[in-house]
C-alpha cells in the first residue's frame, strides 16, 4: 500500500498533468489509509532544518529537517534517541531554488502530527502536504490546541462513483482539530491495523 500511494501520485504526475502547469498531481488520502499506508507515525517537534544539494545528483537540491518525536504511534524503530531526520526534495541554496509543489515548508520548532512512507532513498511525507499535521494554538475561546493541514501547490486526484480519477485544484484541508481527538483517532486507525488478521482465501 505504501509503494502503491507513491507511485500512483507520480504517475498521475506525469500522465494528467497539463504540459505548461508547474504542478504535482496526488491521490487524495483519508486519515485511515494513511494511517496504514504510512511507515512512520508521530507526534513531534522539527529540532533543525538544513539545505544542501543532494549526493549523486548534480544540481538537485534537499532539505534535511530533523525531527524530535514526543510521541511515536507507529515505526518507533526509525527513531534514535527520539530523533529522525528525513531529506526531502526541494529548497533554496546558493540563491538556486528547486520548487516541489505540494512540498510543505519546514521551520525550526514547528511542532507537527507527521506521516511518513518509505522510498527507495528514504522516506517521504505520505501523500505529499496531505501527511503533514501542523499542531497550532488554540483558537480564541478555547484551550486546546488544535492540528491544521496547510495548503499546497498540488492538485488533487479522487476516485469517482464508477472508478474513475477526478481531478481537482485542491483537497478539503483538516483545519482546527483538537489536538488530543486527533490523536486519538490516529492511534486508533494504527491499532486497528495491528489486529487485523488476513483471512484465507
């Protein structure tokens, strides 16, 4: 399911997308099939974030941000000391910038509910800006604090009535969720992955 998620979003980029449109299309991801798609699970802080141009591909540039987990839902074992640090593509060095739409954009301690998949290099944010859970004050009147997707550059792709891929400007954004349903919910989704069984044909 991870590798499926991955490379359907890249090929819907390169099949759908108009040639002149600084694009990225991706299949829209419900909370559920990213809980489980997703290698990596957790409720953390970016600790540093650093731009330098990939190894082995010249002129390609990443951005390295380094995450402390508070909380590890899922893939605790890709953690060391509580720390992880993920490459992503895109970022600006030496005046040069590589613009990945949809990419979100990460700054020291932004605090965050984040979904990982596994690459061949790596990993990636599942679903693009759709696995980032930016965690922000509580609204005015209230005292919990709440999560928020951010918007993106990336088109979204949904799966029709007769199974058909519709293509739309932009997905609906989780904004101003209660942090602790939130997680809850996200625990719950994992759980529930762990328990099932596979049933015999």
């Amino acid at each position: 399911m991870t590798r499926w998620i991955s490379t359907l979003s890249l090929l819907l980029s390169i099949l759908v997308m108009p040639p002149s449109a600084d694009a990225t299309v991706v299949l829209e991801v419900g909370l559920e099939e990213m809980s489980h798609a997703s290698a990596l699970v957790f409720h953390g802080v970016v600790e540093d974030v650093r731009v330098v141009e990939a190894v082995g591909r010249k002129g390609a540039i990443q951005t390295e941000v380094q995450f402390r987990a508070y909380e590890v839902i899922k893939g605790a074992s890709h953690f060391q000391q509580s720390l992880l640090m993920v490459s992503l593509l895109g970022g600006t060095l030496h005046g040069q910038t590589l613009h990945v739409a949809g990419m979100p954009t990460f700054v020291k301690g932004m605090e965050a509910v984040v979904f990982l998949e596994t690459t061949s290099t790596g990993f990636a944010l599942t679903g693009l800006h759709q696995g980032l859970f930016v965690i922000e004050d509580a609204p005015q009147g209230e005292v919990e604090r709440v999560v928020s997707q951010r918007p993106s550059g990336a088109a979204i792709a949904r799966h029709g009535p007769s199974g058909q891929f519709i293509l739309g400007a932009s997905a609906p954004l989780t904004r101003h969720h209660p942090l602790n349903a939130f997680l809850e919910e996200v625990r719950h989704h994992v759980a529930k992955q762990h328990t099932q069984r596979p049933t015999r044909p």
